[in-house]
C-alpha cells in the first residue's frame, strides 16, 4: 500500500486493554505516520459509535484501509460496520483477550502489525450472526454464558483475566446445566443438558482450541457440544480441551455447518457472543461467507494455551 491510495481511518477504543496495547497503538500509528501516510484518528465512545464510524469510512472512496484498535467487541462493530464493503481491514489487538486478531495471527509485538502491513497478504473473514448480532470468534450457550452475563452487571469499562475469577467460581458452583436442543442445516444433533459453542475461530478464551477444526474463511461455522450434567463432567471436559483430546470424548458432539439452532428445552440458557452478552433465546445462527477483507501476517498461525503461557511468564 502506497500513501497516495487514500487515507487511513485508525479507530482506536480508547477504554480497551492493558498499558502494553496502548503502547503498540500509539507505536503502529507513529510508524505509518513516518512512512508518509495520512492517518486520521477516531476515539469511539461506544460500541455503536465504533460501527458508525466504520460504516462512514467504508463508504469513503479515499479511505484505503480501515484499522481497528480494541478488544474483541469494538473490532466485532468495527466489521459489522464494514460488512459488505470491499474496504480493506487490519487488527491492532489491544483488548483482554483479542480473539479474533490472535486467530488471524497478531500478537503483541509491532514488528508483526508491520510486516501484516507491508506484505499485503490478504484473507477472506466470514462474519456469524446470532439472531441480529453479529460475532467474529465464539458464541457460547449455557455456562459460559452465565457467566458472562454475571460479568456484564457488574462491568464498567476495561477488565482483566482476573475479573473473570470470581464470576466462573460462583457460577460453577450455581448452575444447574439447562438442557438444549441444537439443530446444525435442519439435522438435530443433540437434545440434552449441556454446553454449546458455534465458533468462527478455532481458539477460545486463554488459546482454549475448542472448535479445533474452524477456518473463518470456509463460509461454516463449527459446532462443538459438550454433554454436561454437573460440576464433575465440567471438570471432565475443561481437562480434556486443555490436553486437545475433548473431540474424542462419547460426551462431546462436534459438526459443521451454515445454519444452526440452538433452543432451550425448559428454562433459561444465557447466550454469549464474543465475550459479551449475547441476545435471547432460541437462536438462529447463520453466516456471511467472506464478508470482510483482511490484512494479516504472512504465516503467522494463532497462539495456543501452551504460546499465550510462555508470554505471560516471559
Ligand atoms: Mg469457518
């Protein structure tokens, strides 16, 4: 990319990440700016103002590329604004978990969100849809989305890994595992108690692998189901994704598919979507095949629980 292709819309989420993504933000910015491009700062101040944003730069023919800084909701509205455009997209990660930028091979460290840049190496991103939101990464149905559902009444700007501590611990103790039914291109493939994740992306939360076989650019969403009565086979399944034998298990379920179903049997199922609340129950899960074009890292494949350790430790 040349300076005289346009400008470049950077939004950044100013409330989003640790010190560190401040820091690449500000670094990959300067180093544009010495490379002669003009770079026009937005700060959004909700996760709406993030699409808007985004939905006026797509629409901006001298705008050459649009550049997300934040977490893994601002860069969902981010996309969800640029969806159905040809504008040509990038992560910075700077949020807690940075799913979707990790999936496509970013990392911490600037000399990755330059090479992304100067290669041109460029890959289609499909787009989920739960009901009428959309999601990049992950949505999860039953415990985890209790969880995140706990998280969110008590949430006022930017958390850490350790705000998800006391949310798991007591909705571990407190959840009683709400039977769904889930139906993957009109097939039902599980009617029981138990755990459903639909990921675009094949890493979860801290490089978990649980939908190990996903492509976000294959036009399929991949279904992994977790049989799950209690707290023991909690245990069970959360030890065997760690050791990436879970897909083995006779109480695991996994599928592919472009339209799925996911319906609560008797009583209330949360829904997540991303990290952040998802919307009621039934839902509907589709997805928009290729809908984004995105500048990533030759090569680079996303870190796992064992890469994500090793740089938390140093
Ligand atoms: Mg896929």
């Amino acid at each position: 990319m040349n300076p005289q292709d346009g400008y470049i819309q950077y939004i950044i989420n100013p409330k989003s990440g640790a010190s560190s993504g401040k820091w690449l933000v500000s670094q990959f910015k300067d180093h544009l700016v010495e490379k002669g491009f003009e770079v026009r700062i937005e700060f959004t101040k909700s996760l709406e103002h993030a699409c808007e944003i985004a939905t006026k730069a797509a629409v901006d023919y001298q705008c050459a590329l649009v550049i997300g800084a934040g977490g893994d909701g601002t860069l969902r509205e981010i996309l969800h604004g640029l969806e159905g455009t040809n504008k040509l997209f990038m992560p910075v990660p700077s949020g807690t978990e940075n799913l979707l930028a990790n999936e496509l091979g970013f990392d911490l460290h600037l000399h990755t969100l330059v090479n992304a840049f100067e290669a041109g190496c460029i890959k289609p991103l499909d787009i989920g849809m739960v009901n009428d939101q959309c999601f990049m990464s992950i949505a999860g149905f039953g415990f985890d989305g209790a969880v995140i559902d706990r998280i969110s009444h008590n949430r006022t700007g930017h958390i850490s890994h350790l705000t998800y501590f006391w949310p798991i611990w007591r909705t571990f103790w407190e959840h009683d595992f709400p039977a769904v039914r889930v139906v993957v291109d009109d097939k039902e493939i599980f009617n029981d108690r138990g755990l459903v994740f639909v990921g675009n992306t094949s890493r979860y939360a801290i490089g978990l692998s649980i939908c190990k076989n996903a492509d976000f650019g294959d036009g399929l969403l991949d279904v992994c189901i977790f049989r799950c009565h209690d707290q023991a086979h909690l245990i069970g399944h959360s030890i065997n994704v760690i050791f990436k034998r879970h897909t083995k298990s006779k109480n695991a379920i996994y599928a592919q598919g472009k339209s799925i179903q996911v319906t609560p049997v008797d009583s209330t199922v949360f829904c997540q979507v991303d990290g952040d609340p998802g919307p009621q129950l039934p839902a509907n899960i589709k997805v928009i095949p290729q809908a984004i074009q995105v500048l990533v890292p030759p090569g680079a494949k996303p870190a796992g629980l064992r890469t994500r350790l090793k740089r938390i430790i140093g």
